[in-house]
C-alpha cells in the first residue's frame, strides 16, 4: 500500500534516513520501532509529506507519489495520529470530527442535525458513546484519542499512521484502541504503529521494522522473532557480543557503606510510573535500565521533585523529603542532571560562572546582596576541577561545546554539596574525550561518597559504572542486578521479560513493598 | 583563499552589527544631541536641559520597571492605569499629609503588581493577557475613586513637582536614583541575578531550585512600585490629578523605550543603561521636531523608525 525505498533525507550534521526501504501492506499492522534517534519520526514525517527525502521514492498504491505537504497526504488517505491529540478542544465532539467537511443544508449552512447523527454513527462503529454535542474537552485523553482515531478514519483512509497512541490511556482504553485497530485491519487499511512496549507490539502487530540509527536492521513478520531478539536489534547489542572491559572510564568498584543515603518507596505517577522504589547507598552508583519510555527519566524527575508523584514517599538520610516541590529536593541534597541538557539544564543566554552559581546563589549573598568574591572562587574552584574549557568565566555557556556545558551543569550541582546526584543521559551527544572525562568524575564522586543515580541509553556505559542496576518497565521496577549479576547479557534478557514485574521490591532493604501490578495491556 | 575572502567581510558585519546594538542607542543619542547644537536654536542653555530631563523623568522611571518585567520574559501593560491609580489616591489621602499620600499611592501600586505578579506566577496566565486585565481595571478603579481632575494644591507637593537641588530638579534626581537602584539590583542581587535565568530559561531554573514563582511575583510588585513613584510626580508637576489621561499609552513609550535600549523581548537580559538611553532617545527626538515645527504625526513616525531599526538589529543578534 504505502511503500519507501532507498530514502534517504539528512539534517545538517547528522543523516537521519540512509537508504531505508519500509513497506505497509493493506491490512497489515507494522510495528516501527526504535530508541531515540534511530529515524522513526523523520520517517513518518516524510510518508505524511511534512519533510522531503533527499533520495529515494516513495510509492502509494503502487504508483510513485510525492507529497509536498501533510494535506496533500491526509487527501490521498494517509491520516496520522499523534501522541499529543490534535484537535480543537472548545468545539463539539461532532464538529471535530467533521472538522472542515461539516454537511450542509440548502442554505450552505452547517446542517446539526446530519452532522450530529454521522458523528455519532462513526464513534459507534469504534465501540465509543459519548454525546457529541459536548466540547471536546470535556471528554477523557481515552476518549479523545478516539475522536482522533475516529476522524483517521472517516476521511476514507487506507493508511492509518499510530505515533504512541497508548502513552495516555488507560488499560480499557487500550483495548478498545486494540479493537479498533484490529478492526481497521480487517478493512484492509495498512497501520503502522510506532510503540516502545513489546508487550503491545506482540499484541496486536503482524510485522515489523526496526531502525538503529538511520538504518533498517531488521523487517519481517513479528511472530518469527522473540522479546530477546528484538530488544537486542533495538539497542544494537548481540547477546553475547558486549565488550566486557575497558571500553569506557570506569573502574566499576565502589565501597558501598551499608545504610542507604537516598530510599524511593512506591513512586507512583499516572501513565508513566506505578510503584517504583529504589535505594542508594552512600558512594554506591545505581543504574537505571529499561527502554525509552519505561519511565526511567520520571523516575529521576518525581525523586527530584520536578514532577510530582501521586502518591509515594523519597527520603534522604532518613529523614522524608516534600515531593513535587524542586526547591525541597534540592535543600535536602538531591541534585538532578535533566536529560534535555539544553532546555532544562544550562541557562544559554548566562555566562559560565553565573551558571554555575545559579543553584547555589542564596549561600553565597548575605542579606540578598551576592558576595562576588565568594562566588569568584568557587567557580575557579570548579572550571578548575572539572577541567572547563571555556575562554573564561563570562563566556556564554550556550557557546560552549556538550561536554563542557554538562561540566558546568555537574560544577552548579558540586557547589551544593550534595548528597545524592541523579545524572540523566551525562553523557549522551558529548564527544568521546568529554565522555571518558565525565565517567571518571562520576567514578570520582561516587569515590568521595556521593550516592549516585546513572540513567543511560549506553548498555556498556550502565554495565560498567554501575554496582547496581535497577531495571524498568512500562514504570515499574522488574528486576534488580546485583554484583556479578551487572552483565550485558542479563540486562538485556531483563528488558525482555513479559508481563509483570517480578518482584517489586526493588532492594527496599526490607522494606515493606507490595508487589505492584503491572497495567495489564492486552 | 576564497574561503577567507568571503569570511572576512561577512564577520566584520556581525561585528557591527552586534557593535550597533550593544551601542547603536548612545550613538543615536550623540547624533540627536549634535544635530541639535548645530541647528537648533537655544538648544545649549541650561533651562532647555532641564526641561528636557524633567519631561523624560516619568517616562525613564516607568521603563525601568518595565526593562524587569521584558527580562522576566514577560511584559507589563498595567504601567498607565497604576500612574493613574497613583494620582487618584494622592488626591483622596493629601488630607492625612503628604507623606501618607505618597505611600498609600506607592502600595496601591505595589498592590496592582502583586495582583499581576500572582495571575502570572501562581495561574501561569500570559503577562500580556494579566497585565492587560489589571490595565483595565486599574484605570477603572483610579476613575471610582476621583471621577474628574481635580487640582492639587500642596506646598510640599508643588516643591516636589518643580524645586531643584544645586540645579537639578527633583524629579531628575529621583528618576536618576532609582536608574542607579535598579541597575544595581540586577547586577548585584540574587533576586537580579534569578531575574535573568528565569528570563533566560524558565525549565532550567525551576530545575535548579530557584523560587520562580516569588521572583516573578517581586518583578511585578516593582514594576508597579516605580510606576506608582512616576504617576505621583506627574502629579506633582501637574499640580492636578487626572486619573483620565495620566498615563495615557505610557506602557508603549516605556516599551519602546526598553526596545530601543536594547533589551531583547525572549527575556534573560536587563539593560539599564541602555534603557535610560532610549527614554532619552524618544524624547530628544520628539523634542527636536517640535522644535523645528514639524507635526505631530512626523514624531510618530520617527519614533516607528526607530523602534523598527532597533527590532532589526536585535533579530540579526537572535539569528547567530
């Protein structure tokens, strides 16, 4: 139905696509699948017309087509569904759905009467009642990524593209979401579905693509593959296959005194996290495993109270810390390196040393007024030690290279005195000599005492810094490596256990924790 | 060798480009100034100056709190209705003194900026969209509580409005004061300090733990203080209360007056000084015109001029 061959589209810098053939059959669902910046969206935005391809040929129907923008797509029958719902809340249910084909009377007036009827009769057909004559809003995310679905549909698609459509809905939600795709096959309509939960792929997907880094390194029929596999063809690693040693900077030992300085109890947050608890122990570094989306980041973040959990409980040293409020966090000695370093992490427009001083700028003013000298030497103290390459301390932090700016992210947080810090992705899109610095400084500070939570995408870089590894999916913890258990090989068939968590403790040294059950997908 | 060619050229435009920004207000103002020695007559006596400083003071003293408000990656709109909210209670307390008159104009001031300060900070409503709600309602409530103008007769206040001290009026020295307060408030304060990150980059420096929510609430509840101090030395100088024109399009003079010192409007930078050269800036301009008798609209147009070039530089700086 919907075919690509040899497409290839490059941004400056980086090539995104490098000859990726891919092809959707009538009534087939395809998975897509891949971790962060293998290609997947580049390759939806260039089937829905909203990138070009550099080269190759895209081919609809059997016939060579070219889109020049999405409408010209969404015309000839390639209607996608995004993550975010994209429609316009204040108006009716049914004027969403007939959005820009409303039927009209004699008059070239909106018929209500007509519009309200087929709106009604299309969200039937998906198993949805609501009354269509309220606002969108009003209705639950479920519902409305129904009203999405439901509008893919009525405009006579034959190729429905699915980007996360589940990251927002509940387990009945999903069911139906299942129902209908399973529905769409029947009608012969080509879905291509991009999720990071196996669980669901296995569910309700016939075939698969996997990209890694622009390329397709696997296509075929889902069902010839196992969990194992296809973790391992995600992330790029054979079994087996792993370096063991001395690929990155560390040295992988720590003495780990016994009473944990951080202790995480059943973080819960809705969609994204159900009963997560972990500990760290002073100079101990604990790796968070799991795929993209297994709720790694908002782990860190409700620890750090950048994101308030539902319920749950974080202390520090033993004493309870107010979730959900980022200033207490930080009083307590939480520190946390966000993921997206450029958005949330530096302040670009700042010089180095006032990035630096940012956190710790009331300990260094008396009576409000900021003690220049005080904040002077720490920030010599620190370009110092971290080895920052700036031209000085007033140079624009936004000019500054990758690994400098997370030096100066990690010299901001040092300046506290923390005790725990929680490094998101401390090494992800800095150059290789920057990396070996920044491992050995996470070694070093573990050394030192710090308890240290590791986040990262890089199986080698999880394995070998961490003593521990916490593993997690869909947001709960499903196993826990310890000691010689930290391998490769055991990480990866973690992340490709079925179903629930195995035991939920998660290394709440006795602690009470019930098992959680998992969401049930399917 | 082609390489170098082309390049060379191509930065040495950035650089003045960049140059042009930074100092293109003060150049501006220096070529007002020569302009006007050379052609104007009687520009050069001290009575010209004066009058000049003392018809920019309530203007500079506006733009001050709003460059806070343009660093805090947000805007201040209410600025006119608090000047005319300022005169509305200076007239209804003279009675209990002076003294509790210029205080109680001050708080109702800080008052319309917390109101501001909490919309945007607490319900996360857009500064335009908070601050034009309070520009509404403080012009309303300054027109509820003196519903005509009304003449102000106070000794003390009629000194205020026009004595001098060694020459310089006091409105001056006030406007000059405050210029001084503010630049070293950004400079040297940790709430100046938090201002510009928070401008900068809101996700980063909720991340590092700063009370974004106070700072932001501070920037308003100062921004409304100094218009509040601008709408009682209009009084003053009036010698009446005029709650239905005072202030009248202030907020965009103070804009303009921030924008062409250099200020950008995405936040993260306060320039004082630049500020202060811009209020001078508009005001020599409108100054010179008149006094070539050109007509009002002319004014207009020149000071569009100026903002449009200042926006222009500021896009080449953003685009690097």
């Amino acid at each position: 139905m919907l075919s690509v061959t040899g497409l290839t589209k490059s941004f400056p810098g980086v090539r995104a696509l490098d000859a990726v053939d891919f092809t959707a059959r009538a009534g087939e669902v395809h998975a897509l699948i891949g971790e962060n910046g293998a290609g997947k969206s580049t390759l939806i935005k260039v089937l829905t017309g909203v990138y070009r391809p550099d080269a190759g040929e895209v081919a609809y129907a059997e016939r060579p087509a070219r889109f020049a923008t999405p409408l010209e797509a969404q015309d000839a029958g390639i209607s996608t569904i995004y993550q975010e719902v994209n429609l316009v809340p204040l108006m009716s249910v049914a004027r969403n759905l007939l959005l820009g084909r409303e039927p009209r009377n004699r008059l070239g007036l909106i018929d209500f009467r007509r519009m309200h009827r087929e709106a009604d009769e299309a969200l039937r057909d998906l198993g949805v009642r609501v009354d269509v004559r309220r606002p969108l809003r009003e209705l639950g995310v479920g519902a409305q990524q129904m009203v999405a679905l439901a509008r893919a549909v009525s405009v006579n698609a034959r190729v429905v593209i699915m980007d996360e459509p589940t990251s927002s809905l509940e387990p009945r939600e999903v069911r139906t979401l299942f129902g209908v795709i399973r529905m769409l096959r029947e009608r012969g309509i080509a879905v291509i579905y991009v999720s990071h939960r196996l669980d669901e792929l296995y569910a309700v997907c016939d075939a698969v693509t996997v990209l890694r880094d622009g390329k397709v390194v696997h296509t075929g029929p889902l069902a010839d593959l196992d969990r194992l596999r296809l973790v391992a063809l995600m992330l790029g690693r054979e079994i087996g296959e792993v370096a063991d040693e001395g690929v990155t900077k560390f040295t992988g030992e720590h003495h780990a005194e016994s009473e944990p300085v951080l202790r995480a109890e059943r973080l819960s947050v809705r969609h994204r996290l159900s009963g997560v608890s972990l500990d760290i122990r002073p100079g101990e570094v604990v790796g968070l495993g799991g795929l993209l989306g297994s709720g790694r980041s908002e782990t860190a973040k409700a620890i750090a109270g950048a994101l308030p959990p539902d319920s749950g409980r974080v202390t520090v040293a033993g004493t309870s810390v107010r979730t959900g409020s980022t200033p207490a966090a930080i009083r307590a000695g939480i520190s946390l390196l966000p993921e997206d370093r450029k958005a949330e992490g530096v302040v670009p427009g700042l010089s180095v040393r006032e990035n630096i001083a940012l956190a710790a700028l009331p300990r260094l003013s008396r009576l409000g007024l900021v003690d220049d000298s005080r904040v002077d030497a720490i920030v010599d103290t620190f370009m110092r030690r971290l080895r920052i390459k700036a031209s000085g301390p007033h140079q624009k932090v936004g000019e500054l290279s990758g690994g400098n700016q997370q030096k100066v992210l990690l010299a901001r947080w040092l300046a506290m005195n923390p005790k725990v810090l929680l490094l998101d992705e401390p090494t992800r899109g800095i150059d290789v000599g920057a990396k070996a610095e920044v491992q050995k400084l996470i070694d070093e500070l573990a050394q030192d005492g710090l308890g240290v939570l590791l986040i990262s995408s890089d199986m080698e870089e999880l394995v070998e810094g961490s003593d521990r590894v916490v593993v997690l999916k869909d947001g709960a913890v499903v196993e826990e490596l310890t000691g010689s258990a930290v391998t490769p090989d055991a990480l990866l068939s973690a992340i490709a256990t079925t179903g629930g968590p195995a035991g939920a403790e998660a290394g709440a040294a006795g602690g009470p924790a019930a098992p959680q059950h998992l969401r049930e997908t399917s | 060798m082609t390489d170098l060619a082309l390049g060379r050229p191509a930065a040495d435009r950035d650089h003045v480009l960049r140059l042009l920004q930074t100092y293109g207000v003060y150049l501006g103002v220096a070529v007002l100034l020569l302009v006007n020695i050379l052609f104007t007559p009687h520009f050069l006596s001290g009575e010209n100056f004066r009058t000049q400083a003392v018809q920019v003071a309530p203007v500079l003293i506006v733009a001050l709190g709003m460059a806070l408000a343009i660093g805090s990656e947000g805007v201040d709109l209410s600025v006119g209705s608090v000047m005319a909210l300022s005169t509305s209670l200076i007239s209804l307390y003279l009675g209990y003194g002076v003294w509790v008159a210029l205080v109680v104009a001050v708080l109702g001031g800080m008052a319309v900026g917390a109101a501001n300060g909490s919309l945007v900070a607490f319900i996360g409503v857009q500064p335009i969209v908070a601050t034009l709600a309070l520009m509404v309602a403080g012009r309303g409530l300054a027109l509820v509580l003196l519903p005509q103008l009304k003449d102000v007769r106070d000794p003390n206040m009629a000194s205020l409005g026009s004595g001098a001290l060694l020459g310089i009026p006091y409105p001056v020295l006030i406007a000059a004061a405050l210029a001084l307060l503010v630049a070293f408030v950004v400079r040297r304060t940790t709430f100046g300090r938090q201002l510009l990150a928070i401008g900068d980059s809101r996700p980063a420096a909720q991340l590092a733990g700063l009370p974004v929510r106070r700072v932001l609430v501070l920037v308003y509840v100062a921004s409304g203080a100094l218009a509040a101090i601008a709408g009682l030395l209009a009084t003053a100088r009036l010698s009446a209360s005029d709650p239905t024109s005072l202030g009248n399009l202030m907020e965009l003079s103070a804009i303009t007056a921030v924008v062409v010192g250099g200020t950008p409007l995405s936040g993260g930078r306060v320039r004082i000084g630049g500020t202060v050269a811009g209020a001078v800036l508009i005001q020599l301009l409108t100054a010179t015109l008149i006094k070539h008798d050109l007509p009002p609209s002319w004014t207009q147009i020149a000071q569009a001029v100026v903002i449009v070039l200042a926006v222009y530089a500021a896009r080449e700086r953003s685009k690097r």
